[in-house]
C-alpha cells in the first residue's frame, strides 16, 4: 500500500517527533518507532514520506539536537530494515564523517555509531568502492577529527568481514597507501592514526615473504631516513612465493627510494632485491604495469655507479626485469562498470517480481523499468555487484552465499517472503547467469535433453601449485557408451618403451586388445601406411621416429577408432608422410578427431573447430585455425615468430683448445657404414662428413633416410660397423635426442633441477660416459690386463688415465701403473696410446676433461641451475619443486636443452 502524503501520513509526525528530540535517548526511541513505520509501509516510503529529504536537512541543520537526531535515525534504519536500507544510505556517509569534527560531543559520537552501523552492512565485494569512499574523504575533508574517523574505518574493514575482506583491500593496496602515507606526514594528531591504519592495510598482503617486515615497511613510509635500514632487512630475506600486485604496490616506493640512495651498498642491495622480486613475477601484464617505474633506476645504476660489482648487479636486475615484461608496453584497458552494470540490469530485470517492475508500454517482451526511483537505485548498486561476481566467474554452488548477499538481501526488503525468498532468488540468479556463462565458453551443438546429465557446472583443476583450468565447464551424463561401443583411442610417441626386438607385424599382432584380428588383416593396414613386406619384417627397433607414428597411427586404425585423439602427430613426419596424414584423417567421415599439434598448416586443413586455452580457461570457436586467429588476433604467434615475445639464452660455448680457425674439422665422420642391429639393409653406407665451429647444418630427408642415425653416430651414441669417427679431444658436444625422454626416462623422480645437480655434480657430464662408444668391450678389458713393455724393456700394466697436456700439435696422458706409487707415473703421447689399442681409454678421458672444462667451472647450485633453466623458458618454480614426471612433453624438452648446454657445448 503507498504512504500517506502530507500531514496525514504517520510518518511525518514520527520524523517530525524526532528532530525535536531533547536528548539522545528520546531521539533513538523516536528513530526506531520511525524505523518500524518505514519498515510497515514499505521502503519506497522513505523517499516517497520524505524521510530521507528530511534527515538529510536536519544532519546539516545549524541546530545540534538535529543533527544528532539525523544520525541516530540513520542507525535505527540499519538496525530495524537490514541490509536492505543500505544503497539507499551510503550516500549520507560523507555528511555523518564530516561531523565527526562537530563541536558537540553527542552529535559526533552519534555520527561515528551510524557510520559503523552503516559500513557493518556493505558486502565484501563492495570494500573497494567504500575504501575508495573513505580515501577521498581523508584526502579532500579539512577536519582533522574526520581524518582520523576516515582513518579508522579504513583500519576496521580489515577484520569487518574475515579473510575475503583481507583479501579485497589487498587488491587495492596500491591506490590506498599513498593517501595513507601522505597523512602519516601531517603535523597534526591523525598522524599516529595513519602509521595504526598503514599497518593493519599492509597486513592483508598474501605475501607470507613480506609479513615478517610489515613493521619497519611502515616506518621506511614515515621516515624515509630509514630506508637504508628496511633495505637491508629486505635484502636478507630469501622471495619464493609469487609477487602480486598487492605486495608490487608495498615494496616499489620502496625499490624506487632505494635505487635512489646516494650510497653504493643500498644501490647494491636494492638491486638485488629487484632481481629477486622481479623473478617472482610470472604474470607478465602484472610486470608491465608495476615493475616499469623500477627501470630507469635501474638503468641509472647499471650505467652510472662508480663500483663495477654493483654495475654488474644491476646489469642482472636490468635483464631479469626485461626478461620479467617490465619494458614492454601493455595497454590495460579499463572496465566499463558502468555497461557491465547495464547488461547485468537487463538480464535481471525479467526475473524479478511482477510487482517490482514496470512492464515496457511499447514492447512487451523488453526488459521493463524499476517500478520506484528508490528501487532503481538499490537494483543499480546490487547490479554493480553482481556484475563483480560475473567477471570473477562466481557461479559454482559454494558460491551461492555470495549472490545472496550482493543480490538477494536487497531485493528482500522489497518484496514478500522475507529470508527464504532473498535465499532463492539469488540461486536462481546465479544459475541464469551459469548457463549464460557455459553457453557462451561452450560448443554449439544442442543439447536436446535425452541423457541424464550427472554434472553440469563450472569448475578448476590445479596441479600442485599451478592452476590449469580456471572457471571450466565440466559436463557429465549418465550412461555414456562403454568402450566396447565408442572406442577411445590415444595415438602419441609412446613406443620407447615396448618390446624393441619384435617385428613390426608381430609387434601389431602381439597387441592383447587386437586378438581377433587376423595377421593378414594386420599386413593390410601396415601396406595402407606405406609398410611394405619388407619394412614389416624389420623390427621395431631400427624405425625412425616418423616410421615410429605412422606404426602408432596404422595400430589405432586396426582399433577401429570412434574417437582419435592424436599427441602431435606430425612431430617426426615429414612434408610427404604429413600430407598423407592430412588426407587420411580427412577421409574420415565417421571419426571425430581430437587433436594436439604445434603444426599450424597442419590444423588449418583438418579442423573444423578450435578449442582454445586462453586465462585458464577452454573456449570454443567454429572454423578452422585461421579463422581463429582472425577472431582472436593475439594467437597470431601460432603462425609466426614475429608475434611472440619468448625469450632464449644460451651460455658461450667458450674456445677450443688449439684451434684457432673456425673452419677447421673438429667432427667428422669418413666412410662410415652403419646397420642396426635385425636389419639386412645398412641405413648408412660409405657416409663422410665433417662440422667445424662455423658449421650451420641442417640435414633433411624423408622418413627412415638416416638423418637420425647419422647424428649418433657423430656424437658417439651409435659405432658404425665401418669406417671412422674423429672428435677433437677438447669438444664438447650438447646431444638432444629425437625423443627428449631418452635423456631423463630414468630420473623422473628428481626435479629439473635435481637432475641437473646430479649430472653435473662431479664437475662433468655423467650422461657421457655411458655412451656405447665408450663403454669397454670384454676385449678391451683384457688389454688392460696386457703388459706394456717399455723401451729399457720394463713391463708394466695401465691403472687408468690420470691427467693430459699439450704436446707439439697433439697431446700426452699421464699414466697411472697398476701397483706403483704415483711418482712413477709417466706421460705417454696420443698417438702411441692410440698405436697399441687404447682408443677408447683414451677417448674417455679426453670426454672426461672437455667435460670439466665446461662444466668444471660452473657452481650446481640451486640458484644458478634455477636461473640457467629459466634462460631456456621454463619456470623457475616449476624447475625447483615439480618432479619431472609430471612435466608436459614441452617442459621435458626445456630440461633436456638446459642439461645439454650446461657444460658449455661448442
């Protein structure tokens, strides 16, 4: 029922009774009988009695009784409607602040009940407009009594509402501290105040780092004389948890007054405080925005400072902050919340109560209009919020609390049905907005009702510490077809570790799942992908690696595939064997294919549909890769490098020992045949080949041509059955091979890093004494075992290899003899040692020795191996803590790469 108007209404006399309050008791019971009329009549009559005109004229009366009557009104509000009442008495919080300085007591302590009253109401999705509020207010209000109120409601919201309220004001840390730390300076009584609020807003860093420092952060803030000290405190502290913007937005005025100090050891300290920061940032738009301000100091240092050892620490914090994203130019565009907030109002428009809204005169079917000005503008300030929750994707059923809060108790106090219906109209929100939400990230095809769907909600996968999937649809239906009638099937590169001397049809037909298929069935497939009799006789061990996928694919048809998902497929084939690949999977009308590749010509000719990783999130797009990166233009770094920013360094590979042109052989093969082992055919015959240090070689040919074989050979992992191999004693050869699991299959409970240390532990490289070219043959054993018959006639026996040194333009070994003390030791030349039949011996030790050269002089410590592992791309974080088991095929390589180039390779 609407209000009575004028005088008739009871409202007036009730709001009239309390402006003429003679003190605060009879004021507040005025105001709560006042509270319970509004509370019977509805809320549109605090606009529509004139309530809120009215107190609004009496909290800026001359008269003190009224304002203290305006502001015990405003508590009683709070205290009888509920959270109902609040958009439409926050804006009354400038006023009852600025009373605070009022010169009678009662007035400002009434004003500073109704300011808590108030603020106790806001959710924690709207700390960031209230603690915007409350920053302007202390910057532009001139009593300094409301200062210290504005103050002290800032430092109340840090426990008004738990961990979620820590959690808001800590993303906007860096547009309150400024205004905080301005007041720490002012000469009057809010300055004690401002150092108590700085400390409780620093305590809502996530940064478990930086806690511990909070105090002497403070004091750097109000006295800069003692940033010396904070940055010396800071500079002993070990960063391994990721920088976020709330703790950027504490330490760079900090950075920035440290690179700033005149004195050499605080430039020393502060840059290297920025290196470890900066490498804890793993979100490069972060980097741009926050660590930007830090580069100009930065470089002032590493150009201009008068000691070369702090010259060299900035240099390393100049390139950790490039590499980090702080020099590159990120345009952040703002959000719209004001159109966010609109599209929100529309869509909720049709969900609320008839009662609530206008129907449209001209179109029925549109949204329609708040029915009250007063409603419009509570459903404005609801919708701010929930347009808050929409862009957090905050639509799971633990988030229903949430929605209740920053929807549900405002529409309450409009409508019928109290708690309960505030309850379930902010589910059925929050579900509209669900479905809105999956429709849009998901595949178009209907959904037309006819299975059970067990799951259909939005969820988030983590691994370990790293977040993979963010706010994804999982849909799951009863029932879904058995693999006896949809068969799933996972072609990749997985055949390292299966039976390496069957044939390749043997192999197919030793299959447990494929007992039924006949092996003429089997010879069939193979001749389809091109194995032909004689190939198919050939065992598995000697393919290729691209002969070794289309084995992979030929299995997976004989499984009579439903569903192909394909694990870079075309890694390994070449332009003939992918073409074949493209126009089979074409060919399959009754296939679905899910595939992985990093082959961008190969997706564009194959698929039909894009699933799209993008802020952790799986998007679908119609159309195939190209028309993908039409509609989204930032994937254009799947077709060229030029579109992307990923970095790579390599470490010197240092000189070679005597030689001195570049075009010298330092590796070479000379008729060389090599046969693998169950094949009749050689897959080299009579190569010869030779690299120098400015070789550049690239060897190409089609699949099962030797290109794969001729590189063992080169580096030592296979000896050819004729011909020879020549390597400088002093290279050092780095060896990737085709299957990057070959190198770390056996360490995979250790961490990158681990593995690293490990290999290199000694000084040199373990991995290359196992090389089968270096590994004694029963033979050579046995003539160690042989004596060695000196000139006089001496006969002694070969202990080992202990040392080497130049000799003319060759070089000499000392040799340690079995059962004599080292000072008879003696130093034998190469070629002599060669002569008798120690090559390998000798090849050893020369392996040995290039090894340490290189690897000798480099600490395996933790933070030099974590650093050269990020120089090759991959995080540090995941190189310290993630066993390698758990690495993608991607990340495996980067270890690989890292490990090979540790040493130093020529």
């Amino acid at each position: 029922m609407p209000p009575k108007s004028g005088s008739s209404n009871p409202l007036t006399s009730l709001v009239k009774k309390l402006g003429t309050s003679p003190n605060a008791f009879n004021a507040k019971i005025a105001a709560d009988n006042l509270a319970r009329g509004i509370a019977k009549q509805g809320l549109a009559s605090l606009v529509d009695g004139n309530v809120l005109k009215t107190l609004s004229s009496y909290s800026t009366s001359n008269k003190p009784g009224e304002r203290m009557s305006a502001a015990v009104g405003y508590n009683s509000l709070v205290a009888v409607l509920g959270p109902s009442v609040l958009p439409a008495l926050l804006p009354t919080l400038p006023t009852l602040i600025d009373m605070y300085g009022d010169g009678d007591n009662t007035v400002a302590n009434s004003a500073k009940k109704a300011v808590e009253a108030i603020t106790s109401l806001v959710p924690v999705e709207a700390f960031p407009q209230l603690a915007t509020l409350l920053i302007t207010e202390l910057r532009t209000i001139g009593k300094w009594q409301a200062k210290i109120g504005c103050l002290k409601e800032l430092a109340r919201l840090v426990d008004l509402k738990g961990q979620e309220g820590k959690d808001e004001l800590a993303e906007i840390l860096a547009s309150l501290l400024p205004d905080v730390e301005h007041a720490m300076h002012d000469t009057k009584k809010e300055a004690p105040e401002a150092i108590a609020t700085a400390t409780s807003l620093c305590s809502t860093l996530p940064n478990p780092d930086l806690l511990p420092h909070v105090s002497i952060l403070i004091e750097s803030m109000k006295a800069p004389t003692s940033v010396p000290q904070t940055i010396k405190s800071l500079s002993n502290t070990t960063f391994v948890t990721e920088v976020t913007p709330p703790s950027l937005a504490v330490l760079i005025p900090l950075l920035q007054r440290g690179l700033n100090d005149r004195s050499m050891e605080v430039q020393r300290r502060t840059v290297i405080i920025v290196e470890n920061v900066c490498k804890l940032v793993r979100d490069p738009v972060v980097a741009a925005q926050y660590l930007k301000p830090l580069v100009e100091g930065v470089e002032k240092i590493r150009t201009g400072a008068s000691f070369p050892e702090v010259r060299a620490f900035a240099q390393s914090a100049y390139d950790t902050l490039m590499k980090a994203g702080a020099g590159t130019e990120v345009k952040v565009v703002p959000r719209d919340l004001d159109t966010e907030a609109k599209a929100v109002e529309l869509l909720l428009l049709p969900l609320l109560p008839g009662t609530l809204v206008i129907p449209s005169p001209n179109d029925p079917a549109a949204p329609g209009t708040p029915f009250h000005p007063l409603f419009a503008k509570t459903l404005d300030y609801s919708t701010r919020l929930v347009a808050e929750l929409v862009h957090r994707n905050a639509f799971t059923g633990d988030d229903h609390p949430k929605w209740v809060r920053c929807l549900g108790v405002f529409i309450s106090g409009w409508s019928e049905g109290g708690s309960a219906k505030s309850q379930s109209f902010a589910e059925e929100a929050r579900k509209h907005f669900l479905a809105i939400e999956l429709a849009k990230n998901s595949p178009g095809a209907a959904e037309d009702g006819s299975e059970d769907v067990l799951v259909d909600t939005i969820f988030s996968l983590a691994y370990g510490a790293l977040l993979l999937l963010s706010h994804t649809r999982l849909r799951l239906v009863e029932n879904f077809p058995p693999q006896d009638e949809v068969r799933a099937v996972m072609v990749e590169h997985a055949l390292q570790g299966e039976d390496r001397s069957l044939s390749i049809i043997d192999f197919i037909a030793a299959d447990k799942q494929l007992e039924g298929v006949t092996r003429d069935a089997i010879r069939d497939q193979l001749l389809a992908v091109g194995f032909d009799d004689d190939r198919q006789a050939q065992t598995v061990g000697s393919l290729s690696g691209g002969w070794k996928m289309k084995l992979e694919l030929a299995r997976a048809m004989l499984y009579k595939a439903d569903v192909l998902l394909l694990d870079e497929p075309t890694n390994h084939l070449d332009v003939t064997s992918v073409k074949w690949l493209e126009d089979w999977l074409l060919a399959q009308k009754n296939v679905t294919c899910l595939i992985v590749s990093h082959d961008s010509g190969f997706l564009d000719n194959i698929t039909t549909d894009i699933i799209h990783y993008e802020s952790k999130k799986l998007v679908y797009y119609p159309g195939s890769l190209r028309a993908f990166v039409e509609k989204v233009p930032s994937a254009k770094s799947y077709y060229t490098l030029a579109a992307t920013s990923i970095r790579f360094a390599f470490p010197p590979p240092g000189s070679l020992m005597g030689v001195r042109s570049n075009t010298r052989a330092i590796l070479k093969i000379k008729d060389c045949t090599y046969t693998y082992p169950g094949r009749d055919a050689p897959s080299l015959i009579g190569v010869s080949c030779a690299l120098s240090l400015s070789s550049r070689v690239g060897i190409v040919g089609p699949n099962g041509a030797g290109k794969s074989t001729l590189i063992k050979v080169l580096t030592g992992e296979a000896v050819p059955q004729e011909g020879t191999v020549y390597k400088h004693p002093s290279l050092r050869v780095g060896y990737v091979a085709q299957h990057a699991t070959h190198h770390i299959e056996q360490h995979l409970e250790k961490t990158p890093i681990g593995y690293i240390q490990w290999r290199y532990q000694a000084g040199h490289d373990k991995e290359v004494l196992e090389k089968i070219t270096r590994v004694l043959t029963a033979e050579e054993k046995e003539l160690l075992d042989k004596d060695w018959v000196g000139r006089n006639g001496e006969k002694r026996k070969i202990e080992l290899i202990i040392g080497r040194q130049k000799l003319k333009k060759s070089y000499q070994y000392e040799i340690k003899w079995r059962g004599l003390d080292h000072k008879f030791n003696t130093w034998v030349p190469r070629e002599e040692l060669l002569e008798r039949g120690f090559t390998k011996l000798v090849q050893q030790f020369d392996d040995l020795e290039s090894s340490r050269e290189g690897a000798g002089s480099r600490e395996t410590t933790l933070s030099a191996v974590r650093k050269h592992l990020e120089e090759v791309g991959l995080d540090g974080d995941i190189a310290q803590y993630n066993e390698m088991s758990g690495l993608s095929g991607g990340q495996k390589m980067k270890v690989v790469i890292a490990a090979a180039l540790w040493n130093n390779p020529q």
